[in-house]
C-alpha cells in the first residue's frame, strides 16, 4: 500500500492541471491513467481533421498560454505536442497503464483507499489517499443508442471515438448519427472523401462559424451574456440565412446561454452547411427501426446504407469503479451539483473536466481544487490564480 496526499485519477488535460497546479502549492500529488499515454481521446480517440472549435487563448491549461506562432484554431496534432511540452515542462509524471478497479471512502482512516491494476505487469496496487480527484472527465466511453433493429444490421457499425478518415468509405452509402459537432464535422469529411453522406437532425441547434464563436467569447467578457447572444444569432441568421427547409431548426434561446444552461455547444460549422445545401449531404429525421442493410426514418423514408457512425456522445465511467460516488457524482457518473460548485464533494473528493466548459472549465477547475485542498492542509492564504 502507498500512501500519497492527492491521487489523481486520469491524464488527460484535466489531470495534468490539476498535478500542475497542485504542485505549485507544494501539495504532493501521483496521477494513474489507465493508457499508455496522456490525453489519450485526443492521441487515440479522435478524426484526423479535428482543431479545437474555440481560439487558442480560451484552450490553455495554467501557466502556459499557446505559444505566439501557434494557429488561432489549433489543430489536433498540434494539442497534442502541446500536452507533451506541459509534461515535459512542469515535470509531470504519471503513471501509465494503470487501470483503477475501486475507490471507495475509509470512515475509520478518512481517507480513499484506490485499487489498480498495472496492467504491463498484472500486478495489484493499492493506494491510500486522503484527497481523490476524479479527472476521467466526460468523455470515458462512446455511447451509442438502442436503436430496433440495430443489432441486426449487416454493415459496419463504429463510434465516432473509432472514425479516423473518410479515406475508406468512398462511393459507400454512410449513414452518421448524431448532429453535435462530431457528426457534422464527419459528414462533411466523409462527403469529401467521396461517401455518399446522410446524417440525422432530430433536435433544434444552432450553427456558427468559429469567428463568430470568436466574437461572442470577446464580447462576453465586457458585456452580459444576452447583448452577446443577440449579436452572434444577428451574424448567425444573416451568415446562414434560414435553415429550416434543409432540416435545421435553431433553438429558442441564445448559443451561449444555452451553453451554460445545458452544457450544449452550437455547431461549429467546417462547410457541412454548404454541402446540406447543395444536396451532396442529406439530412434525414430520427430512426424507428433498422432491418438488415435498410433504415427506416420518422418521415417514412426506407434507405439502404453499408456503414452506420454513432456521433451520439459519450458517458462517464467514474461510476464504474468509485463505489462511494454519492459523495460528488449522480448515478450517470456525472457531478451532482450544477457549474460552478460541481468541481468539491464530501470526504475529500473533487472532480476536473466535468463542467461541461470544455478547456477554460478544465483550467478554472484545476486551480479552484488545488487552492481548495492546500486551504485544507495548511490554512495557508497561498493561492494560485489561472493564468
């Protein structure tokens, strides 16, 4: 058994902030992830094409900013490079290929006792901690939804999480799932790739370019949240014009409140629209059933397709082995208490990456657990600020 102050849990961005962070105060930390490798959903989980949809000063993690030369829109090699330079730089060392199978809370020692499997060896480890941070974030497994019939489908069926390229569908009928970001983002690489491309639009969202997301971050550090909204749907609606004969409805409220609200993000448009528009991609209402090769759809169009990708999200797996998660996490493995004051639960424990705020929520995260737990050690009146 070891004993440590924080165990962490998880190395992705989150995990490495907050062992950053919590470095910073002095306050000894050990990071486990399962992987072999950090940030494993951005090395092996992710399209080829994708960049961070928000420019790179709202994409840092504390105390090192993007560097100058870097490009507004980083794309996804360029991330990870930049994850290996913040290891590198704050000497952050997890401790890879170590698979968490329990955490649970030691009323009689206050403290977390966490049991791992080192995976390259087999052998067990037990850790003892008296603060758990939870840093698997939102995105520890692809979801993908019972649909009748699905099991039954004769083509390929993958997750977005799986998708790379559309060099390997060319002239297939490919049918993607799901009209969040992901989804789009792959139709439209599909389409160019020369698939055949159908994607399903059940729910209203709204679509932005990236300088439009761009200036309404700008403007919403000045002004509120609703003068914000009012000029990026003013742009959004005079950009895309209306969309509802294309199968696009926008919602009721603002993109930005509705990010807060609901941790939903408007569609960052990479030219999907124009090939919606044009017909090279179609939009297709929900599923009702799926019989061998063939689809039928709520408007009561039958169609075949060869492949089927799920962009429908993804879950939490802190609840796969946190057997004590009433103590911040609901039963979907997700915080119990809304942004801001999700990050703190009982007992010494604190979860990063589940605000829904993508990487500006991972680095407010970091700092606030780090500046919490060193309070609770010390009494000191240290406190580190983001950068």
């Amino acid at each position: 058994m070891e004993e440590v102050v924080v165990l962490i849990v998880g190395a992705g961005p989150s995990g490495l902030a907050v062992s950053n962070c919590l470095s910073r105060l002095s306050i000894s930390n050990i990071v486990l992830e399962r992987e072999d490798c950090c940030a494993s959903l951005w090395r092996k989980r992710s399209y080829d094409r994708l960049t961070l949809h928000l420019a790179k000063q709202f994409c840092s993690l504390p105390y090192m900013p993007h560097a100058p030369s870097s490009s507004t829109f980083m794309p996804r090699k360029s991330f990870v490079e930049y994850i290996d330079s913040y290891i590198s730089r704050f000497g952050i060392k997890p401790r890879y290929c170590r698979s968490v199978d329990v955490g649970l809370y030691v009323e009689s020692e206050r403290k977390w006792r966490v049991e791992a499997r080192n995976t390259s060896t087999q052998e067990k480890e037990v850790y003892l901690a008296r603060f758990l941070v939870i840093a698997t974030g939102e995105n520890g497994e692809g979801f993908v939804p019972e649909l009748p019939g699905l099991d039954g489908f004769e083509g390929k069926i993958v997750h977005s999480s799986e998708y790379k390229s559309g060099k390997d569908y060319g002239n297939k009928e490919v049918l993607v799932v799901g009209c969040g970001n992901s989804g789009m983002e792959i139709s439209y690489d599909l389409s160019n790739f020369g698939a055949h491309t159908s994607i399903v639009i059940r729910n209203p969202f709204h679509v932005l370019n990236k300088e439009m997301v761009y200036i309404g971050m700008l403007l919403s550090k000045y002004v509120p949240m609703t003068i914000a909204d009012a000029v990026v749907t003013f742009l959004e609606k005079l950009w895309y014009g209306d969309l509802t004969r294309y199968g696009i409805c926008r919602p009721a409220k603002g993109p930005f409140h509705l990010k807060v609200a609901t941790g939903k993000t408007p569609v960052i448009d990479v030219g999907t629209i124009k090939k919606i528009q044009s017909g090279d991609i179609k939009v297709l209402p929900g599923i009702v059933r799926i019989n061998g090769n063939n689809v039928m759809f709520e408007n009561g169009v039958v169609k075949q397709f060869d492949d089927i990708i799920f962009a429908t999200g993804y879950k939490s797996t802190a609840n796969y082995w946190l057997k004590d998660y009433e103590c911040i996490m609901n039963k979907d493995g997700m915080p119990k208490c809304l942004c801001p004051h999700h990050w703190k639960g009982e007992n010494g424990i604190y979860c990063a990456g589940f605000s829904k705020q993508g990487l500006a929520g991972i680095a407010r995260d970091s700092v606030a657990i780090a500046n919490d737990i060193g309070e609770v050690l010390n009494g000191t009146k240290e406190k580190i600020k983001i950068n």
